[in-house]
C-alpha cells in the first residue's frame, strides 16, 4: 500500500497491505506467546523494567520518531516532538505500575478464605487511528503489556509508520517473540479480521462512532469484551464571570490542535448571551493569526490527513451557512506550503443554532461553533444536547457553579478554568454516549486489561 504524505499529498512509501491470513498468524503467534512462550513466563517485576527500557530508547530516538510522525500526519514539528515525549511517558508511567496490579482478600465465613486475583485476559487486540498513532500505540499497548497480555495491533492505514518503528525499539528493549504483533492494512480486511478474531479475548478501538459500532458488533459473535473510545462534541462552557484573558487561548488552542483532528477537541463554545459580544471579538482576532503551514514550518496548524477528509471538514463549513450561522473569522494558509498537500483555513462561527449540524456532529477538524445560553439550567441542557460525551470544560470564578457544572455535565472528563490539563496520562479517560465506553490512562487502563477470579479456598 502507497504511504501519502499530507502535506504534499504525494507518495512517500510502501506498507504492507495484510490480509485475513496475516491476521491469524499474529493472534496465534501472540497466543502462543502468552500460554506457551517466555512472555506468559515473564514477572510483572521483568515486564516493568521490559516497558521501563522502551521508554529509556524511545527518547533515545525522539528525533528520529518525531520525524516519522510529522511527516505520516502532516502535523507541525512541535506538536509531534510532544507526541513522542508522551509516548515515552506512558511507557514510563505502566513500567511503574506493572508490579504494582494486586488482587484483595474479601472477608468471608468462618474457615474460609477468599482472594480476588486480578490476571490479563491473554491476547488483547488493539486498532489506532491516524490522529495520534504514536500516542496512542503508548496509551492502549503499554497498559496492556504491563499486565501481561500479548498483543496484536492494527494501526491505520493512513499512519503506522512511528509505529512499526516503536516495534523494532521493543524488540531491542528485549520483549520475547509474539508479546507484540503488527498487522498493517486497511481496515475493511485487516482490522474486521481482527475484531473478528475467535483468538483475542479484548479489543481496544479508537475511531468514529460508526466503525466503532461495527467493530463492537465483530467482536459481540465471539464475546469479545472491548474498550471503545470515540468521538466527541466536546462543550466549553464560558460565564460571564470567566477570565475572558485566560480562556480565550486555550478555547482556540482546543479546537487547532492537531488541525481540530482530535477526539476531545473542545468543538463548541457555549457563551452566556451578555458576553456573547465580548468573546466573540477577542475569538474573531485570535482566529485571525492562525496560520497554516507545512509540518517543517511548524505553525499552529498542518494539513488534514487526506483529501476525503478535507471534503468533509469542508462540507461542514457550506452546511453550517447553508444552516443560517455565520463565518466570523478564519485562519491563513502559507503560500509556501506545497501544492497538492491537504490544507484547511481553521474557521470560527458565531450565531450558531441549536439544532444545525455543525452545533450536534463532529467534525474532525479546525470548526469552531460559538452558541448562546441564559442561565446555569439552559447552560446545562446545552452542554448536554448532544449525543456525545467525552470532555468538556466550565469557565467560571464561582466556586459553588465550578462544582454544580461539573456534576451535572455528561462527560468522562470535566475541566474547570483549564482544558486538556497537558498530556493527562496518569487521568482516567473515556466517554460516555456515542463517545464509547470503558476508561484508558490512569490506573484505570490496567484494570481495563485485566479481569478478576475469585478463589474460595475452604480451610476448615
């Protein structure tokens, strides 16, 4: 299969492009390993220093994955040299936690002693998307290997490239065969077969709510349990009383990173209406210094993965005047970029209505939609209108309305006077809604990869 690069839109190299047939021979390379080989044998103390060496080579090699990265997405170079210290990080993070994963003893009857043993499920099946792959290579195998599964991990198409580098780093961080399998192609083949699989025991998704769906579906025939983490319409909510200085770059910061393709994106602004005029102007000249530029550059922006994308990310934009709302601002692209790469001007819209397109569906790129609310209940019914529920933040200095937000927005992750809180690693992480289910990061992601026997042991 052909590699593009996004910012040019130019083939740059070849991948393979698996079949069914690769699939089966990875699931049962990594069973073996698990129930036969030298990983199922290896201590979680051995598996520890094991993701503890990776993280140690992948900043070794930083530059090197960096430039692989910006160049498969098309996203500037700062962003993908902070992909790669993330990627290192969450290495680091399950490193530490590998030994650390206990079961309990539960009270019980007399004479008897009961232990709740908490063990890897075995082989876990992993499919990436091409926003972050590097991240998220770190972010779904790293928790799991540190429990003890093998794995097998199907990037997408549109960027595996970090990651098959990643795996050569683990071969020579000492990982024994079959502990970590890739599989690359396209998702219609390879990751179905996958999901599929009657060998893997969880699956972890990262996607579109509507290829999530089908997966979950795949994986139901053989009672696969997964994780699925998907899309967002994520909410900023701004009061009157809010620090309009401080909010205002990270409402833009939240919505052009990555050029908007990110799942927590903060896609909506919802403003209460006596400082809609305030926020709009300050958003109107900070949306006006966006530039957009190739990942050498290094801009606020790159171009969007493909061309089918960029027709979507476009489309939305004509609907949403189609709609009634209103271009009030956007962003520039370098004439220098070349030609031929996918590149989109990050758009701001005010006067959106409620029920327009752009107000309830993700758009997976630079869009951004400012709405109006009267008071704390509509503020609530807003945030909540729509079918998502991954992340959103609250903007206010009252410290009783900061708590009352917090409870009664629908979403894994509530940020107050701040967003995105850096990287977030060590911060539980998953949606609720079309926005999927089950939780990543944090300590959470290692019982996610796992599960739990209870042993009842009859003493006398």
């Amino acid at each position: 299969m052909a590699v593009i690069e996004p910012a040019t839109g130019q083939q740059f190299a070849m991948i393979a492009d698996s079949t069914g047939q690769d699939v089966d021979l990875a699931v049962r390379a990594a069973r073996h390993a698990f129930d036969e080989g030298d990983w199922g044998k290896t201590t979680a103390i051995d598996r520890g220093r094991m993701l503890f060496k990776l993280s140690l080579l992948i900043s070794q090699h930083a530059a090197e994955l960096s430039d692989i990265e910006a160049r498969d997405t098309g996203k500037p170079k700062s962003a993908a040299d902070a992909d790669i210290v993330a990627l290192a990080r969450y290495f680091e993070y399950y490193g530490g936690g590998a030994d650390k994963l206990h079961g309990e003893v539960v009270p019980y009857l007399a004479g008897y002693m009961v232990s709740v043993l908490r063990e890897p499920y075995g082989v876990t099946g992993h499919i990436l998307p091409w926003n972050y792959p590097a991240q998220m290579f770190g972010r779904t195998l790293a928790p799991s290997l540190a429990a003890g599964n093998a794995v097998v991990l199907k990037p997408a198409e549109d960027a595996c490239l970090s990651s098959l580098r990643i795996a050569e780093l683990a071969q020579e961080a000492g990982f024994p065969r079959g502990a970590l399998n890739i599989v690359t192609g396209k998702g219609a083949v390879a990751g179905a077969a996958l999901a599929s699989h009657p060998g893997i025991d969880f699956l972890s998704f990262t996607g579109s709510p509507a290829i999530g769906q089908a997966v979950q579906k795949l994986a139901a025939d053989h009672f696969i349990a997964c994780t699925l983490e998907l899309g967002g319409k994520s909410p900023q909510v701004v009061f009157a009383d809010a620090d309009l200085e401080a909010a205002v770059p990270v409402l833009r910061r939240a919505i052009i990173q990555n050029a908007g393709q990110t799942c927590s994106a903060g896609s909506r602004v919802l403003v209460e209406q006596s400082i809609y005029g305030a926020l709009v102007e300050r958003l109107k000249d900070s949306f006006a210094k966006v530039r957009v530029g190739s990942p050498e550059m290094d801009l606020d922006c790159g171009p969007i993965i493909n061309e089918k994308q960029r027709q979507r990310v476009l489309g939305f934009a004509d609907g949403a005047q189609k709609d009634g709302a209103a271009l009030l601002a956007e962003g520039s692209i370098d004439p220098r970029v070349p030609s031929g790469g996918y590149y989109v001007k990050p758009m701001l819209f005010g006067g959106v209505p409620r029920n327009a397109v752009l107000a309830l569906e993700e758009v997976f790129g630079p869009v951004l939609s400012v709405l109006t609310f009267t008071d704390e209940a509509d503020a609530v019914a807003l945030a909540n209108g729509t079918e998502y529920g991954l992340v959103a933040a609250v903007w206010t200095r009252d410290g009783g309305r900061q708590v009352r937000m917090a409870k009664k927005i629908r979403a894994g992750q509530v940020f107050v006077n701040c967003y995105g809180a850096g990287a977030g690693i060590e911060l539980p992480f998953g949606g609720i809604g079309k926005s999927g289910h089950g939780r990543e990061k944090g300590f959470a992601a290692l019982h996610e990869f796992t599960r739990t026997k209870t042993m009842v042991v009859n003493h006398g």
